[in-house]
C-alpha cells in the first residue's frame, strides 16, 4: 500500500470505522471508530510523500522504528504512543496492515469487538454458547448482540463463529454459514460430535 486510497480502503475495512476530515484541510483524512470517535489512522502527505500516523503498544514502538527508516517517530502526536509510517513502499504492505490493525485494536472498545475477541478464545474441539461469549465479552446481558455481531462477522477465516450455539446446544439456520448442514461440517471437522443439529455443551462447551 503506498496511495492515500489504498490506506483509507484498508481502514474503513474494520467494522465500525469511518472517514473524517476534521481540520478544514483535505490534506488530512482520518479514519475513526464510531461511538468513541477515536482516530486510528491518519494520513497526509508531507514533503511530496504520503505518511500516515498509527498507534501503537510502547512496547513495540522502538522495534518498529529499530526495523524501518520509514517509522518515525509520530509526527505531531505524542511520540510514546504514536508512530509515521512514510509510505515509501520499503515496509512489507503485510506488516504496514499488521501496524493498522493493532492501532484499532489500540483505540477501539466496542461491544462488537469484544464479542468478536471472545469467540476467537474459543479452541478447536469446544464451542460456546451465545450467553457464554456474551459474558466473556463482559456484559452477560447482552447475547442477543452476541447473535447479531456473528451474523456480521467480517472475518470468518479468523473468527470462528461457527462454534457459537444457543443455551441448548442446537445449530444455527442453515443461511447463517453457507447451505444446510454447513455448520454441523466445520464442527465435525473440529472434532464435535453433532446430532440432530445440537452438540452436547457439558462435553464440549467452554
């Protein structure tokens, strides 16, 4: 990634992000967790190139500057939290995506995205009901948005919702992943003993 559209695409991809232009100059162009409305991104071009600002665990901060020239310091931010990044193609765009995406996970605490950490505690071979993730996610109440969230799940390779069952035990409808029987296929694959569409939670539950 080294163009201002290419950065921009790849933040707003994160659910519940948005574009904002805060300063009256188009130069500066942000993208921002909605309900917080905490910026995790920032881009701008400075002396003809595009840098962006990202925020980042001070426990990392060093080695990312130690790696690359083109992490600096960030620039006109607090500098034990932030870092530049100039886009001059010399950082891997896997690891310039890696540096985003732990600036969002930095600044945004949503219920959704607690939801969706939650289910990726969930391992191989044990599932977890809507009520349990929802308090993992910290709020038990809240199982209904449990159900919600991983009908959005912007990332399935990574957020395992399949393993996700009601208080019984029993399978989602058959839309929720692919076709009938889909779901019981990713569960059997991990190991789960599936029948008549529910899975035993004393055995396999979390």
């Amino acid at each position: 990634m080294k163009t201002r559209k290419e950065v921009l695409t790849y933040g707003l991809s994160f659910p519940y992000t948005y574009q904002d232009a805060p300063f009256r100059d188009p130069n500066w162009q942000l993208v921002r967790v909605r309900g917080s409305k905490k910026a995790f991104l920032w881009t701008y071009e400075k002396d003809g190139q595009m840098h962006i600002n990202i925020k980042v665990d001070p426990e990392w901060r060093d080695f990312w500057r130690d790696a690359y020239d083109a992490v600096i310091p960030g620039y006109h931010q607090n500098k034990e939290h932030w870092n530049t990044v100039i886009l001059d193609g010399s950082v891997p765009e896997d690891t310039l995506k890696q540096m985003i995406a732990e600036s969002y996970d930095l600044v945004s605490d949503s219920p959704t995205k607690r939801i969706y950490d939650a289910v990726k505690q969930i391992p191989r071979g044990k599932v977890a009901s809507y009520g349990k993730i929802a308090e993992l996610a910290g709020n038990p109440r809240m199982a209904r948005a449990v159900g919600n969230a991983l009908h959005n799940n912007p990332d399935p390779e990574h957020i395992p919702c399949y393993r996700v069952v009601n208080s019984k035990g029993e399978l989602a409808g058959e839309f929720a992943f692919g076709g009938e029987g889909a779901q019981a296929k990713l569960l059997q694959a991990d190991g789960i003993e599936v029948v008549n569409g529910r899975v035993d939670l004393k055995k396999y539950g979390i």
